[in-house]
C-alpha cells in the first residue's frame, strides 16, 4: 500500500513538472523579450537599447537589416527605427521606417470578427505583425520627420502621398477620426510649400486645419494664398487675420520634438468571473455557461490575455528657445490617448477569445483524460495535453512600444543667418546651431523615448 502511494506521488510530482516545464518553455513573449530594452529607454540609454534590438535582431550594428524581414523582425526592425531616431541616425532610421512599412499590415479591431482577433492575438505569433491604424499612420508620419531633417523633399514628397493613400483608405473604412491627419498633414504641407507647390501645400494645410488649432500655419497660408486659388471655409477663416509683417527673404524653422512611449502590450490574468463581465458583449451564452461551470468545478480559475500597460512620459511639457528666446509649441499630439482608444474597441472580443481557447485547453485535458481511463495515468496525460495547449496559447504582446506618446511643433520665420536651437523635454536637451539662406528653411527634431 505504502508503495503505491509512493508511486502515486511520483507520478503526481512528474505531472506537476511535466506542467511547469511546459509553461515555462511557452510563457516567454515578445514583451518580455523587449522589457530590457526599454527599460534602459526609460534611463535615458537609447544607444543601449539600440544595441539590445540588435542582439534580437541577430546583427552586429545599426547599420544592419536582417537577411530575413518577418514575423518578428518586422516588429524589431520597427522599434529600432525610433531608437535611431532618438539617436540622431536618421538616414538609418528612415531605412527601418521604410522596411517595416512594407511588411506590416493595418489591423481593423473595431470590425474584425472574433476569428480574426483570436488569430492576432493569440496563435501564430511569428506571423506577420499586423497594427492598428495609428501604428501605420506614424509609420509614415516619422519618416516623413527623418527626411526633412536631412533636407530631403524628394523622399518628404513620397512619403506625403503614401500617408495620404492610407489616410484616405482609413477615413473610408473607419471614419475620418481615424486617420491622425493633423501632425502628418502639417509636415506633408511644409513639405509641398518647400516644394514650391502651392496648391498641394494648401490642400494638406486645410486637412492639418481641420484636426488642430495651429496658429504658426497663418503666415504660410497668406504666402500660399497668394500663388494658388485653393480655398476652403478653414482657409477662409485663417485669410480673414491680417498676416504678421515679415521680411520677403527671411527663413524657416520648425521644431519638432516627440517624446514619452505609448504603452506596450502585456500579459494580463483575471479571475475567469472579471473576465465574463468584461466579454459579456462578445462571448456566446453556451461558452458562458460552460465557463461558469467549469469555474464552479475549480477547473477554471483564471484567464490570461493581453493589454496595455501604462504610457510614458505623456505629461511632460516640451520647451525650444531660437537665439535664447522661448519659442512657443504648438499641435500636441497624443498618441498614447489614441492607443488607448484603438485598443478599448477591441478588448472585449480579445477577452472572449481568451476565454474561449481557455476552455478548449480544458476541455482538451477532460478528452485526455477519459480516453486513458482517468486514474493518475489520464490525470498526468490530461494536464500535460492542457499544459501543452496553455504554451502555445501564450498572449501575443508584439506592439509598437517605442513610438513616442506625444509629438509637438513649433515654428518660427527668422532672418537669414546663424541661429542657435535649445530644445528640451523629459530632462533631455539638445543644442543645435543653424546656418540659414535667404528663403531657407531647416526642420530640427528631437526625440526622447523615457
């Protein structure tokens, strides 16, 4: 008898190992892959969190692509291309912008079925990655940013008309609110009016217009005005003001600074009767009331899915001085807010999914389990068929958690010259000195991801 017993527990303890190996072995996500880098973010070492991306990424530098741009990859490549941004390599920068533009695709939470958001969150996590609208919006928006500070309005222009293929693709599929078109349209109208194409310039200034209150815009639609006939009533309105008394020859500066993150995904648990009053609206009564029966059987307990965590940095105030003086900012935009508001459309259908792949672990277990006929055998075999299911059921937490939480301008006509640039924000500073021709102009960003 003792030594049946003693078998017993053998095989119980096996069974218990057998879990914890399993789990252990499939627990591990992207989140967690990334949370050293942007840990070292969030102590103002962006070089070290470049060189942590690369480590991923299997190559040497930043100078670097990987041979292979998937699954993952895509992602990476992704997350360091803000990190060179921040760094000040933004010819690299641009590259990776443009390699994962290729390779992601834009994600419909608000209108995806429940299949559909089963997949992307949960199964096949080396597959493409696939964001959400404002994810691929500021994809474009950025690398719009990393030409003009080079001064390229040949690549500026590209990236113009690619944001406004995707804006226009996204207002029609979910509604105009959301396509972000202030911060992108106001660099895509700086970059036609430098462009010397007025009317094109005009057009992104009114879209800019329609989204914030950005008041440097007056001087350049009075100057515009008076090239192309383009109105609209916003552009009316804005022609109604007297314009500022400025020099024909002066130059142009505008700043740009991006700082904070957006929250990245996590790995969430609730208890499983949180986690029916959240689905309430997605899951179908039969999966309800299985998972209430299971619960009220100690099968179930908990349920684990994906969230978001907390954004970074979103209430920190930028400054720019121009030659010592306080240079106002202007068009804050927080996409952090928006991040939160993509991702609340969808999170009930992503908790209904995780209860019902929850279920069919269980119900995996019981099949198991019978079909051996139960004893400590079925039980082992049962809770190593569930523990399998349960590593492979792991929460997909790939998300874009480099991507600043705000993005700010400010914008100033100066004389022709030499001119000094102080820009602060999150306890980063950066000086920079410009040398400006007549009718010149210079785009100075900066990026700080703590």
């Amino acid at each position: 008898m003792k030594r049946r017993m003693s078998g017993v527990r053998t095989l119980l303890l096996c069974s218990v190992a057998l879990v914890s190996l399993v789990l252990g072995a499939g627990c591990a996500g992207y989140s967690d892959r990334t949370q050293a880098a942007r840990t070292a973010l969030d102590a103002g070492r962006a070089r070290e969190a470049a060189h942590l991306y690369n480590e991923e990424l299997g190559v040497s530098s930043d100078k670097d692509a990987p041979t292979k741009v998937k699954g993952d990859n895509t992602l990476l490549v992704l997350e360091r291309s803000t990190i060179l941004q921040a760094l000040d390599e933004y010819e690299l920068s641009s590259r990776d912008l443009e390699i994962a533009d290729k390779q992601i695709e834009v994600l419909d939470l608000s209108r995806g079925t429940l299949d559909d958001i089963s997949k992307y969150m949960f199964s096949d996590d080396a597959g493409p990655y696939q964001s959400p609208a404002y994810e691929k919006l500021m994809v474009n928006t950025l690398n719009l940013v990393t030409y003009l500070v080079r001064g390229d309005l040949t690549g500026a222009r590209v990236e113009a008309r690619r944001l406004s293929v995707l804006q226009q693709f996204i207002a029609e599929r979910e509604g105009p609110e959301k396509s972000l078109t202030g911060p992108g349209n106001y660099l895509a109208g700086f970059t036609f009016e430098k462009s010397k194409s007025p009317g094109e310039a005009l057009r992104y200034y009114d879209e800019a217009l329609q989204h914030g209150n950005y008041t440097t815009l007056a001087d350049s639609v009075h100057r515009l005005a008076q090239l192309d006939p383009y109105r609209t009533p916003r552009l009316q309105r804005v022609l109604a003001s007297p314009p500022s008394a400025g020099d024909d020859d002066s130059a142009d500066v505008l700043v740009v600074i991006s700082y904070g993150r957006v929250p990245a995904k996590i790995a969430k648990r609730v208890p499983i009767g949180l986690a029916l009053t959240f689905a309430s609206g997605y899951i179908s009564p039969y999966d309800q009331a299985r998972a209430n029966k299971l619960a009220l059987q100690g099968l179930v307990t908990w349920v684990n899915y994906p969230t978001l965590g907390q954004a970074h940095g979103e209430y920190g105030m930028p400054e720019s001085w121009l030659d010592n003086r306080p240079l106002p900012m202007e068009g804050l935009l927080a996409i952090d807010a928006e991040a939160q508001r993509a991702w609340r459309q969808g999170e009930g259908k992503v908790i209904a999914s995780a209860i019902t792949r929850m279920l069919t672990r269980v119900v995996a277990g019981e099949v198991t389990r019978r079909a051996t006929g139960g004893g400590v055998l079925g039980l082992i075999l049962g809770l190593g068929a569930q523990a399998t299911l349960t590593a492979t059921d792991t929460p997909d937490t790939r998300s874009w958690g480099t991507l600043p939480a705000r993005i700010a301008f400010g914008r100033l006509r100066v004389p022709a010259g030499k001119h000094t640039l102080q820009l602060a924000v999150r306890g980063a500073v950066k000086r920079q000195t410009i040398n400006l021709r007549k009718n010149g102009w210079a785009v100075v960003n900066l990026t700080v991801l703590r």
